[in-house]
C-alpha cells in the first residue's frame, strides 16, 4: 500500500493552494509533533507516576492534572520556536503566552489550544485529545494582545484535534474538508489514513451528559424527551445514546458514523461548560467542513463575537439534520 505522509499531504496542498501556505505547513508539522510528544507522554502516564492531580487549579477553577500541565508544556515546546507563533492561549494558561520572538520573526499566527481535553479521564485510561486552532495575526502586530484573539471562529484558518485512543489520530481542515492522519509509532510519521471525512446527516445517536437533565433549558429537555419516546413518540424512530466524557472521542466517533454532541447552557452552568476559542469553535471547524453543523441553540457557534479568552459556550454539534433539528426546539420556545 502506497501511504501518503503528512508532510507529502501539507506538500501537495501547498501546490493545489488549499490554503495551506508554506508558513501554515509547518506549523502544522510543529502540531503535529507536539501531538506525537503528548501521545507518550500520555501513554507513559502510569510508568512515570505522572497519572495524579496537582494542588493547582487552572482560572475555570478547575483542578489540575499533572498531565495537563506537562501536555501543555509538551505543545508551547513544539509550537513555539518557529517564529511563526506570535501568541497562544492555553485552556491551562490563565493569561496570553507570547513565545520569545527570534530575529527574523514572521509571527504570522495565533495559537489556541487545550493541550488535554477530557483529562478526567487519563488514569482510567480512556481515550483523550488535544485540540487546537489556528488565526491570523492580525498585521504588524508583534506582540498582540487579547482583543487580538477575539475572533469569531468563522475567521480560522485551521483547526484540529488529536486523539490518543486504541491508535493516535491526527484530524485537520484548512477549510477544505477533512483529513485523518494516523500515528505509525514505528516509523513516528503520521500517515494519511481517513482522506475527506463526512459527517452523515441523518443520525438516531446523541450524546449528551444525562445527569444534568434538571437544569437543561426546556427546549433540550424537550428534545431528549422525544428521543426518549423512540419509535412510539414525534420522532418516529429509536435512539442510541453515547457519553464518553470527552469531546475529542465523542466528535470523531460522529466523523464516522454520524450522531450528535450536546453541552448545552443550563441552569449549572449558564455560559455552557465548553471553552468557545479552543473547544467549540475548532470542533465546529472540523465538523461543518465534514458537513454537519453546529449551534448554541441561539446562533452558529463560528458566528459568536468572543469577549474573554476563556469564554463558555452552550454547544450543540453534528449530523447536519440531527443539529438543526434540536435548533429548531430553541427556535419555538424562544
Ligand atoms: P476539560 O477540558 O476540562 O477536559 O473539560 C471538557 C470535557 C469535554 O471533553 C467533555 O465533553 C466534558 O468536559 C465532560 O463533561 P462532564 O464531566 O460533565 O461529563
Ligand atoms: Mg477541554
């Protein structure tokens, strides 16, 4: 079988012009090496007794693993050299990071990340991800500042994520589809192995964290409710349901067989627990150029103006019918 790397692929996009520039490939090899790095560092959690919680808290108040920091030391490492990064914002960083600037500096890009999502689930060895977007610096800053990440998430140039699962796969678009790369650990390239993924619309799979059904708005309780009633309510069909607890697993098990992810603003959490610049607006990216969609419930996530670095958000995501479906409830209790 003839395999295709990433290097070769980001090579044969920079000559068809799919937005993948000759500074944009990269940085993306950077992403895509620092994914490599947290991979074992994951996988060596256990080995290194690094699998525990910190003392510390990152500024959503939330405890800190000892994993967290070191993946999110892991990616400023690999991303940070290239003179190409001008500034990063990190789910684990309560202030902006602005990479040492080297002489020739051409800080053309804005990096947001969460170096581990779903790091509740590391030591009982389920799988993980990192995810990652890519903006613009805007022009002639050197220094930028945080009005300057503040950009609805429709202006992306790239988004990704990486999922340490039974294998390390790397998921990118540029805004010309979707493309999976999987980690050959012998030869320590990732190779090209789900090219132009597509989001099935229709879908009779959600998932959503039940226990928090008290404090849903009533459109999604209403929405639940159906899908609950199966074959004998509205909706006229069964549904399945899935909750890993972890994004980065539950959108691509949606890459590939269709379904719906939900973390709606409630009652609990009014802004939604979901970070806008380095959760919902990247997975939006990834699952709107595979096809589907993703809202608020109120508005497309990629259309919401940030005002804070660390800004929540409600999110409803995935097969394209599935998601304007649920819209459609918002819609009529509004
Ligand atoms: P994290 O970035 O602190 O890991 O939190 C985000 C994660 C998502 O991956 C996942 O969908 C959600 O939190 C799980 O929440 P819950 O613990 O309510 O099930
Ligand atoms: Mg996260």
């Amino acid at each position: 079988m003839c395999k295709l790397s990433l290097s070769q692929f980001l090579l044969n996009a920079v000559q068809k012009k799919e937005a993948v520039t000759t500074e944009l490939s990269p940085l993306l090899m950077d992403i895509a090496q620092a994914c490599k790095a947290i991979a074992l560092a994951v996988s060596q959690g256990a080995l290194q007794g690094t699998m525990g919680s910190l003392n510390s808290q990152n500024v959503q108040g939330e405890t800190q693993k000892q994993l967290d920091v070191i993946c999110n030391d892991i990616f400023i490492a690999n991303t940070s050299k290239s003179g190409l990064v001008a500034g990063m914002v990190s789910e684990e960083l309560a202030d902006i990071y602005l990479p040492p600037q080297p002489s020739s500096a051409s800080n053309q890009y804005l990096l947001l990340f969460d170096p581990l999502d779903g790091s509740s689930n590391v030591n009982v060895n389920i799988s993980v991800g990192t995810i990652f977007s890519v903006l613009s610096c805007p022009a002639g800053i050197t220094q930028p500042q945080i009005h300057d990440f503040l950009q609805a998430g429709k202006h992306q140039i790239c988004a990704g994520y990486a999922l340490y699962g039974t294998s390390t796969i790397l998921v990118l678009s540029t805004g010309h589809g979707v493309n999976g790369f999987t980690l050959d650990t012998e030869a320590g390239e990732f190779y090209l192995t789900h090219p132009d993924m597509q989001i099935p619309a229709e879908t009779q799979e959600f998932a959503i964290n039940m226990s928090n059904y008290r404090y849903w708005p009533a459109p999604m309780q209403e929405y639940i409710n159906e899908c609950l009633q199966g074959e004998s309510g509205n909706r006229h069909k069964n549904f399945n349901m899935r909750w890993v607890a972890s994004m980065v697993a539950e959108i691509h098990r949606i890459l590939f067989r269709g379904g719906i992810f939900m973390y709606p603003a409630d009652s609990k959490a009014p802004h939604g627990k979901l970070r806008l610049l380095y959760e919902a607006n990247p997975m939006s990216f990834i699952v709107e150029q595979a096809g589907g969609a993703a809202s608020t419930g109120f508005q497309d996530i990629m259309e919401v103006m940030p005002t804070s670095i660390h800004q929540r958000i409600g999110v409803i995501m995935g097969s394209k019918n599935e998601a304007l479906k649920t819209v459609s409830y918002y819609e009529q209790g509004r």
